[in-house]
C-alpha cells in the first residue's frame, strides 16, 4: 500500500511542477539543513510567495506533500483521498500558487536523493554539509558513501541551474569540477565568492534581560570586495554563518544585494534548539542546543562556549547521546576529557552514559566539587535552578530521549513562552 501511495504521491507532485512551474530549491546534507532552509526562505519571503519543508517532511512522502501544500493524513483514508483529490486538481487547474519551493531532502538509504530530484528537479542545489562523523549510517558502508548520495544534488542539475558550493567541506571541493550547473561558492575557512569574516558572538545578560535583541550573531559577508555587515539575534555558532551564506547566494541569484539580504535577515527565526540564545534565571545566558546531539556537535558547541563573552561562570549540562554504537563509551569519554582542557567551571551530565563524561572530566584534571550526574533532567533542572548566579553562561544539550529541554525550561527566565521557544512542547513529549 505505501509503494502504491509513493507512486500516486510522485505522479501528482511532477503534474502540479509541471502546470506551475515554480523555481525548486533543494536543500540536503547531514547537518544544518533546517537553519538553511529558515534562511533561504526569509530571504526570498522577501520578493517572493514561498513555500517550505515543513518538520521533517523530507522523504518520498513528505516532499510530495509539502508539493501539494498539505500535512500527512496519517492512518485516516479518508484524509489521503482528500489530499490526492486536492493534488490532482492543483495538477489540473491554474490555481494561485508558490513562485518557489524550498525543499529539504533527507537519504536514508542508498538512491534517496535521485529520487527526489527525478520527482522535483532542482533550479537551485545545495548541499549543507556532510562532516566526518555524521550519525544514521545504517543503510550507507561510510561517510564517503553518504556523502557521493548527497552529492547526487549536484549531478542531477543542467547548465542552466545553479549549484552553492560550501568549500569549508572537502568532498565539495572535490566534486566542484564535475558540477556541470552555474555555481556560487561560499565558506569561512576557505576563500569564497560570499565567505564570512570577523565572526564575534554578542552577549551581555545584563542587556539582553532588556531586549533579546540585543544578543546574537555579528559577522561581514566579502562578496568580491563589497562587505555588508550580518547580525542574527539571538543564535550563536556557524550553522547561522553558513545558512546566511547559502540564502545571500540564492539572494544573488534572484537579483538581491548584500544589503538587501541583511535587512532580510533581521526577520531570521532560528530553528529551535539549535544553538539558541535564551535568557535566564538571575541574568543569565543559556544556550539552547537541544534539539539533538553528537560527539561532532558537542565538540563545536563546547568551542562556540569558550568564544562568548561573559563575565560570569561557564556552565555545561549535557545528556547522553545516542546512536553511537560500540563507540559510545569512547565518544563520551572523549568529550569528557575535552571539557578538563576547556575554561569549563561547571559540568553537569544527564543520564547513564553522559555520566562517562563526568567521570573521564574528573580523572582528566576537572575538579571533582564542579562536577554533577544525574540520572533525569527534571532533576537536573532543579538543582541548576539553585546554583545559578549572576551572568552565568549554560550550554545545554543532549539527544532527544535526554529530554534535555526540560532543563533549559526550568532555569529560563519566562517558563511561560517554553512553547514558543523550546523543542518537543507538544503531545505525548509534555506527557514523558
């Protein structure tokens, strides 16, 4: 029945592109694919009627249905007959509809990605990044077998389409001479058509407990000699960076300027959970990175720490994180001897296997008086909540089944706009 669905789902979806027409952005990778989807789609908002990936809309049916511009009917046949009917006639009529769509496209498994471009041929192909020790290889021999299925974004583009290219990521770079499309490049690292410079962090609790505005991102974007000045509020680290680039490159395909796409950029909502600024309790800071967690991602989220301004204690509260394998002791060990060599003041672990952490923090030079497990993040939350002083720092994060938001809820500042801010306020997440 699903094969059927996928079939049916595929065939409406390339009418509706067909009768339409709208510009396609693809958007894939295996990291930061949501905060550049958000930019992208600020940007253009900007000129033109959008429509986005919604959730995690990003497979063979998903991708259909944000096509459609409808949400799954779930295990109701009624709803799947009203969304293929709405498909058709959408396919059918001149009906009023998006001037571009902004795609996420996920692979799960081997020819993922060239079925989706098949389905939705993509004007503009962007590859986020791949990293070398991304999580979910199940179906995929490595990293590099995950990276030539994203790649395939590119590959399936015609000299009239157009490829971003991040040079910060190596396997782009080696695919950059076989792009057959029109490209733009960008970076930080690497010498770019758009690379970002002069990337600082924003932060003072004092002012921000004025305005959340006030906190947040700063970098220059250098398009061939011309910089533009960038502020994002509220988010630090560089998948913000890098999103901004990828939309200023879509901006300068659409005709936009630096400035333009600055001003665009004001109206950024940062993805929840994703390096989030958040006030808190006592004039503090937290950063919100809970939607999900990795060795990779803990790692640059522990250096974006260190980088913030602040006059107050460092404090790190991390969950465990999953999917690992037989590498998970290792993985946590690993961050917990980093932290020992970082300007940490307080370390605070969440669950069974972030208590290696803790423990490899300790026998690596960490003070044992600074260092905290716990077994559950409600608890964790309260004890944090009891110890927070003026202008402290708090990164918090951890994978989903941590429920490490549960602890960004219990020292944030205004517990009342957690459904607005926080990840999983919804359903049976607030029942668990």
């Amino acid at each position: 029945m699903k094969e059927l669905l996928e079939k049916i789902l595929y065939n409406i979806s390339q009418q509706i592109l067909k009768r339409h027409k709208p510009d396609v952005i693809g958007i894939t990778g295996s990291v930061g694919k949501t905060s550049a989807k958000e930019a992208v789609s600020t940007v253009l908002s900007a000129k033109y009627s959008i429509r986005k990936t919604q959730g995690n809309y990003n497979n063979e049916i998903g991708v259909p249905l944000t096509i459609i511009g409808n949400s799954s009917g779930g295990k109701n046949p009624f709803k799947w007959l009203w969304i293929l009917f709405k498909g058709f006639v959408y396919g059918l009529l001149p009906l009023p509809y998006p001037d571009m769509l902004v795609l996420e496209m996920g692979a799960d498994k081997p020819g993922d990605i060239k079925y989706l471009c098949e389905l939705s041929p993509v004007h503009i192909g962007i590859v986020t990044a791949i990293g070398d020790q991304p999580v979910h290889l199940e179906f995929f021999k490595d990293v590099d077998d995950l990276a030539k299925e994203k790649m395939m974004m590119y590959t399936h583009q015609t000299q009239d389409d157009w490829a971003i290219l991040n040079l910060d990521e190596s396997r782009t770079r080696d695919v950059q001479k076989k792009v057959k499309s029109k490209t733009i490049s960008i970076g930080i690292n690497q010498l770019a058509d758009l690379q970002a410079v002069e990337i600082e962090y924003s932060t003072d609790p004092r002012e921000l407990k004025k305005t959340s505005h006030i906190a947040g991102l700063r970098f220059k974007i250098n398009s061939n000699g011309s910089i533009v000045p960038f502020f994002i509020p509220r988010v630090v680290g560089n998948p913000p960076v890098y999103a901004t680039l990828i939309a200023a490159a879509v901006g300068q395909i659409y005709g936009m300027n630096l400035v333009q796409v600055s001003e665009a950029m004001k109206l950024y909502n940062p993805a929840k959970g994703r390096m989030n600024l958040i006030v808190g309790l006592e004039e503090t800071l937290i950063i919100d990175d809970t939607y999900n967690s990795s060795p990779a991602a803990v790692r640059e989220a522990l250096e974006v720490l260190t980088k913030v301004k602040s006059s107050g204690y460092r404090v790190v509260c991390l969950g465990n994180m999953e999917e690992l394998g037989k590498q998970e002791k290792r993985a946590h060990t690993l961050i917990g001897k980093k932290i020992a060599e970082m300007e940490i003041d307080y370390l605070y672990t969440v669950g069974d296997k972030a208590k290696w952490i803790a423990e490899a923090a300790v026998v690596n030079g960490m003070e044992q008086r600074y260092v905290k497990t716990f077994n559950t993040s409600d608890v964790a939350g309260v004890d944090l909540k009891g110890r927070l002083i003026d202008c402290d720092l708090i990164l918090v994060k951890g994978s989903q089944s941590a429920r490490m938001e549960k602890v960004v809820k219990a020292i944030m500042k205004n517990p009342e706009e957690a459904k607005k801010m926080l990840v999983r306020q919804y359903g049976a997440w607030l029942k668990s």
